[in-house]
C-alpha cells in the first residue's frame, strides 16, 4: 500500500492528539480508534464514508477509552454556563477539546459568513474577557474570536447529532498505559460491529453499508443536488479516502494483511470518485460505488476471522 501523508479534515482527530500532549499517537491511529473508517450511511440522502448510525461524539469517547485515558465531559444550558465551564477547565494549563462547534460561524476561516449545518472541533488554549484563543486544525493554530462569537458557534444548534450545547471534553488523566497497537486490537470487535450495521442507533430513514451504497449509486446516476454535490467534493470524499487508507495501514501493521488490501481498495475506490463527481460523470461514479458496496462485508469477514 501506499501510504498518504497531507492535509485533510481530521478536525476531532487533530484536536484530540493536541489535548492529550505528548506521547499521543498520531492522528491517523485517533481516527481509526473512533471507529469511523468501518462503514458507509446514507443519512436523509446525505452520503458519509463512516459507520451506519455513527458520529465523532461517540467516536471520541471510544478512542479515549481505548487508549486508558478518563476525562470530563459535559454541556452546559446557555454561554454563560458554558463560558464559566470553559475557564475552570482551562486552569490545569492543558487545552480543552471543544466540539462539536458550527464551522460556519467561525468567523476567522474565510467565506464561513453563517451556519452551514458542518461539524468541527478546536482545542481551546485560553480565554479572556474579550477573546478565545485555540488551535483550529483546519489550518489556523493560535486562532483567537471574540467570546460572543465563539459561544454561538459551539452552541452547535445546527448540529443534528450534538448531545449537549456547548459540549467540552477536559481534566484529561492517562489511567493506564496503552500503546497505540494494543488499542488497535482491542478496537476490532467493535470495527466488525461498525461493518455489518450492529454499532449504533442511526437516525430513521437512514441506510448503511452495501444498501446505503447502492442508494447512493443510483442517487448519483440520478443527478445530485447542489448541496450533496459540495458535501462530497469538498469533504466526504477525501475524507472517506484518508480514513480507509489509515485504516488499511493500521490493519497492515497488526499484521492483518488481508484486511488491509481490502481497505486499501475501498480506499482507491472512495478517492477515485474525486474526479468524475467533480466532473460530472455519473457513469464512472456510480460504477466505482457499485464496485465498493459488498467491500464492507468482506472486511467484516477479514477481520473477524483474524480476532476468532
């Protein structure tokens, strides 16, 4: 395999490698440890390359755990709650993992000029009466906002899956020491779980793994709307293509060889759809959709067969 190395938007992976400091593994692991290259949703006809009834909130705490860390996580009913939280959590020194947030009002990345319904997270290193200054891994660290407007993008409002308002995670302790191999190991009952649709509780209406994907394929024959046309090419696509990519590399280093050509397909698939989505040929996407659907069976099979 050939692995990728660059940016992307790994936004929960980034910030939570930057919370937990030294020693972290690298974001590649972190986004494998959620659990979110092991699947497809077709979610209110919005396609996402991660598990059927998956989200980075639930993805989040599974890394955490599995890795031997404990931490605090909560919510609070309105900014100033919110606010007061936020600073208690930031006199131990360390950042908090702030998320999710509403990426369009954040106001410091250009063109987010109000909310676009798009999911994002920041660690937050200090906040004064005036200003929050974080680390946004979407390519502006020590980025500050003024508090107000801060508090209203992390209000999250346009977050369906968010469980709280103004969700922070902090007061990170590392119970037990974990390496990065053995997390991933332990994380692949629950990889197979996420392949075959057994993992969550999606929302109603929506369709996951080869029946997602082949919903999908014929949503593209079809025509895509202009919304699920910009969801693709300038997130989920490149998105979907690094997490199974990471993933092949994981499974490849557990010495779980057949899974990892699995992924790696699934990978060349998901990236190649950049350039005929983009260009409009439905023929080709749908193709590459079709070709992908039954991969996610076969992975499940792959790596149970390693774990039994």
């Amino acid at each position: 395999m050939d692995r990728y190395i660059g940016s992307g938007p790994y936004c929960y992976a980034n910030s939570l490698a930057m919370v937990l400091g030294p020693g972290a593994p690298p974001p590649a692991v972190l986004e494998v440890l959620t659990g979110s290259p092991f699947g497809f949703e077709l979610l209110a006809g919005l396609p996402f390359f991660d598990p059927y009834g998956w989200d980075p909130d639930r993805g989040l705490d599974d890394a955490i755990g599995l890795l031997g860390w404990s931490f605090r996580r909560t919510g609070a009913a309105g900014g100033a709650e919110a606010l007061a939280t936020l600073r208690a959590a930031l006199r131990s020194g360390r950042p908090a993992l702030v998320g999710p947030v509403e990426m369009g009002l954040f106001r410091h990345q250009p063109f987010m000029n109000g909310p676009i319904g798009a999911d994002h997270f920041v660690a937050v290193l200090e906040v004064d009466d005036d200003l929050v200054r974080f680390h946004d891994p979407h390519g502006f660290p020590y980025a500050t906002l003024p508090v107000a407007d801060f508090l209203a993008a992390w209000r999250a409002e346009t977050i369906a899956y968010r469980s709280t308002e103004y969700t922070i995670r902090f007061d990170f302790h590392h119970d037990r020491a974990v390496g990065a191999d053995t997390a991933l190991r332990a994380a692949l009952p629950g990889a197979v779980a996420w392949l075959r649709g057994e993992g969550g509780t999606p929302p109603p209406g929506t369709l996951g793994g080869a029946e997602g994907v082949q919903a999908f394929a014929a949503q593209v024959e079809a025509g895509l709307p202009d919304g699920v046309h910009g969801h693709l090419v300038h997130f989920a696509i490149r998105c979907g293509a690094r997490r199974l990519a990471d993933a092949a590399d994981a499974l490849d280093g557990l010495g779980l060889a057949e899974a990892a050509e699995i992924a790696t397909h699934q990978a060349r698939l998901v990236g190649g759809l950049q350039y005929p989505v983009m260009t409009g040929d439905t023929k080709t996407a749908a193709a590459l959709l079709r070709e992908l659907a039954p991969t996610y069976e076969a992975l499940a099979v792959a790596i149970d067969k390693d774990i039994r």
